[in-house]
C-alpha cells in the first residue's frame, strides 16, 4: 500500500501501477552475479525484479556464503536482493549486463559491496545525497510528535512553521540534488529512476517535466523513461485545463456521472480508510466542506478499499457526508489506472465548466483556494 504523507522519504522501489508501455522487440545481453555473504553458512538467496506486469524471482541455495546467478537483461534495471535468514535485511542495487560481484555479512545486507555495475556506482552515488537530505527528516518529525503529543493536541503555530519551513528546505535540497545528478549523468538509467522514484511516485509534475527534459536521449529511451513518458500521457487527464469524466458507483450501488456536478466547484479525492495521511487529512476536507457547500462546493470521494465495511465505516467514523464512489478493486480499479493514481491521498479540483484548475490541494491550500473562489 502506498499513500503520500507531505515530504515523504523513502530509498528503493517505487511501485508502479500505470498502463504497460508498448513492448517492442529487445535484445538481451547476458550477466553473471558471484557473491559472498559472511556468516551465512547455509541457506537461500533470492534475487528479484518487479515491473509494471512483470514479477521475476531467481533463487539459488548458499554454500558456505557463495551463491552465483547468471541470466539476461536488456539494460540496467533496479533489482534487489535478500535472503531466507531472518533481520539479514534487503540489498536494492542496479543490475546490468556483465560480470558483477556482490560482497557482504548477513547482518548488514544492504551495505553489501557491489562490483562490476557502473549504473550501480552511480546509483550509490546519488544514495550517498539522498541519505544525507533525509537524515534532518527524523529529528522534524520527532519534534512535530512531541509539539502535538503524537497528535493528540494540535501544534501550535510556530511548531507548525518550523517543521513546515524545514520540509520546504528539505524540498528544495532534493530539487537541487536531482538536477545536479542529471546535469552529471544526464544519460544514466539511474536518472529517469530518480524522477520517478521523486516527482512520480509522490506526485510534483512540474519537476517531473522540467527534469525529464534535460535527460539525454538514451536515458529517455530506458524502461525508466517510457514510465515517466506514460505517466506524462495518463496525468495529462487530470491536468490544468484537462475535463475528466467518468462514471462510478457509490454505496448503493446509484451510477454517479462527474459531469453531473456541473455548475459547482468538485474536489475529486482518491483515498482509503487504510490510507492514515488520508484519514489525518479527512478533517480538514470536512471542515472546508462545512464552509463552503453551500456556495457551490461539492466533493466526490474515489476509495481504493476492497472492503467494503472497512470503506464504509470510515466514511461514518470520519463524517464525511459528501458523495463517495468505488469498485473496491484497490489499486487495480479502472478509474485509478485510468487517472495514473500512484499515491493516495490524490485530488484535482474541477470548476463549473468541469476543467480542473487545480492538484493535490491539501490543509490550509485547499481551504484558501476555497476562499479565493468564493470570496472574491
């Protein structure tokens, strides 16, 4: 499960459940993995990839440590590797064709030593960035904790601007990090991983845009830059401007038109009742409701629940009395494909003509373009 959470941070594989690219005809060139693992006299070491509709795992039996994989890839892909022994942890790294070597200890697999992969290296390269930036999120959030009682009471202004002003810092250190690594290495398979692990996973499409054009056309033409280029097409449907329309059920079961809303102002919200941003945010989006219904505001709420009790008692405990829709397929309902949705909470605001006008409008954003609006 996945959901957005302000800054999130987060290092590895980025879940991807858009629209399969074209396949087309590849060539594949073949690799060879020996390793070691200290202190792991016996057992298994698996080695996997997981793409858009593609799972693969390979596993081989350790002897004394040593393990050996062989297969084909057609470039450098994001794979990672662990073990049946249990707290050895995870080792995600950048396969690609060739001899690699892969050294390491059972207690620290993820600082396991990976030779043989110039993807790899630079991918090590910009973890060593990203780990540095992420280190100040930790003391932040403990410190919100503490502001509000693990949220228990609310924060008071200035807590809420010193933790804001910090993510904002932490924000613009990621933008400068990911342009500089592309402006380095503009033709890496790395690059289009990093933007989409950054600005695609947890949605800013103005840096996945700005960032994807200075990619060299090799790194375009990877797996990693045909996502970005389909996330580019699907999100188009819910771009300023764009006029969305589909049809859903809510809990009844009553066939739900979005252009039917024409006329007023509508907050499309993709959400769960396991989402907890979602759930931390309902409040906010009940009270900009309150104010604002009856000048002409209305929501429709896209659950990716697939239970149904579960979707409805949320709505009941939360209070949200607006109109709510789902097919209770999860990540694999049609209008969450249909609309690239790879985080929850995600939203659009549409006005009167149907055109959006705005995305993820959350917290204090949202009840002041609200304001904007209908307070001119």
């Amino acid at each position: 499960m996945k959901y957005f959470s302000g800054f999130v941070f987060l290092l590895g594989l980025s879940v991807c459940v858009l629209a399969q690219t074209t396949k087309k005809k590849t060539v594949q060139r073949a690799y060879a993995i020996s390793g070691k693992i200290e202190g792991m006299d016996k057992g298994k070491i698996y080695l996997s990839y997981t793409d858009v509709s593609t799972r693969q795992i390979d596993s081989v039996v350790t002897i004394n440590g040593s393990f050996h994989f062989s297969g084909s890839i057609e470039e450098p892909l994001m794979y990672v590797l662990k073990t049946d022994v249990p707290k050895t942890g995870i080792l995600v790294f950048f396969l690609e064709p060739g001899e690699i070597t892969i050294t390491g200890h059972k207690d620290s697999l993820n600082k396991a030593i990976v030779t043989g992969s110039k993807s790899n290296l630079e991918y090590k390269e910009w973890s060593k960035d990203w780990s540095r930036i992420t280190a100040q999120a930790g003391p932040m959030y403990r410190r919100l904790d503490s502001a509000n009682q693990k949220g228990k009471v609310k924060e008071s202004p200035e807590e809420r601007k010193i933790f804001d002003d910090g993510m904002k810092s932490l924000e613009t250190q990621t933008n400068e990090a990911v342009i500089s690594f592309i402006k380095k290495y503009p033709n890496s398979p790395v690059a289009p991983f990093i933007i989409y692990d950054r600005y695609i996973s947890y949605p800013n499409p103005q840096m996945a845009k700005s960032t994807f054009a200075s990619l060299g056309q090799t790194a375009k033409n990877s797996l990693y830059g045909k996502r970005i280029i389909e996330y580019q097409r699907v999100s188009a449907k819910t771009g300023i401007g764009a006029i969305p329309e589909f049809t859903a059920a809510d809990t009844l079961g009553k066939m739900v038109k979005l252009s039917s809303f024409r006329g007023k102002y509508v907050l499309v919200d993709f959400w769960a009742s396991w989402c907890a941003p979602c759930r931390k945010e309902n409040p906010n989006v009940v009270d900009t409701y309150k104010k604002f219904r009856d000048k002409g505001f209305e929501i429709i709420s896209i659950s990716l629940d697939t239970k149904r009790d579960a979707w409805l008692n949320a709505i009941h405990m939360d209070g949200l009395t607006w109109k709510h829709v789902s097919d209770l397929k999860g990540w694999e309902s049609g209008l969450v494909k249909e609309y690239g949705v790879t985080v929850v909470p995600t939203s659009f605001l549409i006005d009167k003509e149907g055109k959006v006008i705005a995305n993820n409008l959350r917290g204090e954003a949202l009840q002041k373009k609200m304001a904007d609006i209908f307070n001119k």
